[in-house]
C-alpha cells in the first residue's frame, strides 16, 4: 500500500484505473498504462521523495551489454587480421 509512481514517465498509480488492485497485488505482467514501462519501473513515493526498489537496477544489463560490445569489437579486428 502507499502511493507508487513510474520512474519513466512519473504516472502516479490509481488503484481505480487499475481493476481496484492495491499495486503490491499487481501480477509480475503488470506494465504503466501511460508508458507501458514494466512493473518494475515503479518506485514507491515516501513524502515528495520517490525511492527505489532493490531489484538490482540496471548494472547487470549495462555490464552484459558492453561486455558484448567489447566482444564484438573484438571479434571483428581478429578476423579481419586472420580470415
């Protein structure tokens, strides 16, 4: 319970727009209806400070992605040397 918001867009949760559903109660599918960002792009608001979930963030995402740029890069100068 309390008031979440969408850390893309900055909609605020309306349990009555959202089939009366406290927003804890939401299935994992549950995405921003102005945004269609996912579930797990809500904060909840404590006072005028919105705060953030432990679910990791985005490092992993942004480690993997680099680390298959890099890969690429890579791959690329070794066969244009060896092939």
């Amino acid at each position: 319970e309390g008031e979440w918001v969408c850390k893309v867009c900055g909609y605020s949760y309306n349990r009555g727009e959202c089939a009366s559903l406290f927003f804890e109660e939401q299935s994992a599918g549950f995405c921003c209806p102005q945004c269609s960002g996912s579930c797990q792009r809500y904060a909840k608001k404590i006072g005028n400070c919105v705060g953030t979930m432990h679910d990791g963030g985005d490092a992993p995402i942004l480690i993997f992605s680099f680390g298959g740029v890099a890969l690429t890069i890579a791959f690329g100068i070794w066969a244009v040397n060896n092939l």
